[in-house]
C-alpha cells in the first residue's frame, strides 16, 4: 500500500466564526500575494520546505502535535505553521512567540505523495514503489481535492484573507520536486505508514522524489506586540486554528 501523506486530513481545520464585513479586508496589508516571491522563493518552494520542516522532527517533539514550541527545527526569517496533526476532533489553540521580522508561512491544507511504501503497519518490509514524478503529483492532487471547497478562512488580527475558498484558488500551489529526511525513530513515516520506518538508526532515511500540492498564507512580519491568527472551515462552530503571537524586539 503506497503511502499518502494527507495533511488536508491530519490538520483536522475545524470551524471558524464569521468574521463581520466591517473589518479590514486588504490581503496586500496582511499577506504575500501568491504570484510574489519572497526572500527570492515563490509560494511552491516555500511549500517544498514546508514539508521539509514537517518531515524532520520526531512526532514526541513537534510542534504541529503541541508538543514542542513553536520555534522547534524553525531557521531564518521565515516560519512554518499549520494545524494540529492527528486532531480529528480538536482544533489548536495556541501561543507562540517569533523574532521581529518574522513571516509566517502557513497551511491552510496540503497533500504530498512519494514512493516510500510499507507492506505493513506492523512487522512489514519497506517495498518502494515506482511513480513518476508526474503521477505522484496527479495522486497529491487528487487526495487534496475534496478538502477546498470549505477549508479557506483565515483571518489575520481579525482582518481576513480573501479568495481561499475553492480549487481554483490563486493561493494554491503545486510544489517544486524534493527530498525530504526523517529521524531515525519516532519520525511521521513510523505513524502514517508503518513501523518499517522505525529504528532506522545509525542511518537517517532521506525520501526522494516527493512533491505536495496545497493551499499556504504567507503572512508579512508583524509587528512588535501581540497578534491572532484564526484559520478553519468559514461555516459552523467551534472555533478552529488559533495562534496567540507574540512578536518580540529583534535581539531579545
């Protein structure tokens, strides 16, 4: 059974209340448009290193199971963020604090697809499979579909990002070919595909080829002080994806 990696499902991005139209709704305020690059890298290759980032940290320490801060395996001035991972039935409400001059990437809800395989949950082989690059984009593509049309609400201090909703969205990309690498224990491939990935150590297991298509917000750095950021499904309740950010003075 070839391995999926659905993080449209494993965010689990619940509701989220409606925000009134009084408020602000200029996206070139708040966000990077898609069409933009930023630090010299589009939308799609910031998407790359998003699962990249994802992929690298063991699940006992993670950000995106909220158990680990947010600034855990985060470098440079630009970080990653999205919902809880295996959340079916809770959203995330959480608080983080970033470096002046900080952008946020984050994903509303994405999909990658590759050739690592397990035969098994338990006691398996690991038996790859052999997808073209083309093909794992067309499977990365049709695992995502289902989970656009209700998914693209976010609001950024309460100020929402407009044109999410949809497949046609302008802020959906498909990323560029990448590999990506895993610890050695308690690393996702262990939880979403099998124990074949577990105990890899002395050797740390690099996956490649790997592509994701997917729905991401670049936020602008913020400014010093305090922030929220909301994201989820724009119809129902409870509330979904919540981070509480504070912005802190460069150096402190």
């Amino acid at each position: 059974m070839t391995r999926t990696v659905t993080f449209a499902l494993l965010l689990a991005i619940l509701a989220l209340l409606a925000v009134p139209a009084s408020q602000a709704m200029a996206n070139g305020n708040i966000v990077v448009p898609p069409q933009n690059t930023y630090n010299g890298q589009t939308y799609a290759e910031w998407s790359a290193q998003w699962f990249q980032w994802v992929f690298s940290l063991p699940s006992t320490h993670h950000p995106l199971f909220d158990t680990a801060d947010c600034s855990v395996g985060q470098r440079g001035n630009v970080w990653f963020i999205g919902g809880k991972l295996g959340a079916a039935s809770a959203g995330l409400n959480r608080q983080c604090t970033i470096p002046e001059g900080t952008a946020l990437f984050l994903a509303i809800a994405n999909a990658s697809f590759d050739n690592t395989n397990c035969t098994s949950p338990v006691g398996g082989t690991i038996d790859p499979t052999t997808f073209t690059v083309d093909q794992l984009r067309g499977l990365a593509a049709q695992n995502l579909e289902g989970f656009l049309d209700d998914r693209g609400q976010c609001t950024v201090d309460g100020s929402a990002v407009k044109n999410l909703l949809g497949p046609d969205t302008n802020y959906r990309v498909q990323s560029p070919v990448f590999d990506f690498t895993v610890p050695s224990v308690d690393n996702l491939l262990v939880l979403i595909d099998g124990d074949c990935y577990q105990n890899l150590a002395p050797n740390l297991l690099t996956v490649s080829p790997s592509v994701a298509d997917g729905v991401y917000v670049l936020i602008k750095p913020l400014s010093v002080g305090e922030h929220t950021i909301k994201f989820g499904n724009p119809q129902g309740n409870p509330l979904g994806h919540t981070y509480h950010i504070t912005v802190v003075p460069a150096g402190d």
